[in-house]
C-alpha cells in the first residue's frame, strides 16, 4: 500500500513537470517573441498586476482570446499545433512565472 502512494506520488510529480516543462517549451516556441517585451502591447511575462486582469476575465475567454487572434496576436498566436489544453498551460505559465526565471 505505501509503495502504491510512493508511486502515485512520484508520478504525480513527474507529470506536474512535465506539463510545466511543455508550458516553457511552448512559451519559448511560440509566445516569447511577443511576450518578453518586443511587443508592446502584448502583456510580459509574469507581469502580475496586467496578467491578474486578464485571469479575472477566466482562462476560456483567454484560451478562445488565443484561438481566434487578438489585436496583434494572430490566430492561435504562433503554435499551429497547440490544443486548448497547450495554450491554458502557457496562459497560466506566463501569468504566473517571474520575469528573468
């Protein structure tokens, strides 16, 4: 019985980085060339008073914000290949991350 809920802790564990992992890798493939600053307009990383209004708008709207296009941000921003589960990871990466992290 312990060893099942080492296991199952372990593997929670790894699957908790490995999304975060694939939240980065995302971020750094298809957001940051807008959202470290070379874009105005387009909130920073881990910029917490501006990401805190956008997630009080709730992650749908901002998944569906990312879908369709937003101002400058094309339709579904630069990753062709993100599900909807990609991009809420992202959204919550860069809302919750620390800018130079």
């Amino acid at each position: 019985m312990i060893r099942t809920l080492l296991a199952g802790g372990v593997l929670l564990f790894c699957l908790d980085a490995q999304a975060e992992q694939g939240a980065q890798a995302i971020y750094a493939r298809a957001c940051a060339a807008c959202h470290e600053g070379q874009l105005p307009q387009a909130p920073r990383r881990g910029d917490q008073a501006v990401w805190a209004v956008r997630m009080g708008k709730g992650l749908d709207v901002l998944v569906e914000n990312v879908t369709r296009g937003l101002n400058a941000m094309p339709p579904r921003g630069s990753c062709m290949d993100c599900t909807a589960e990609d991009y809420r990871a992202a959204i919550r990466w860069m809302a919750e991350s620390t800018p130079g992290s």
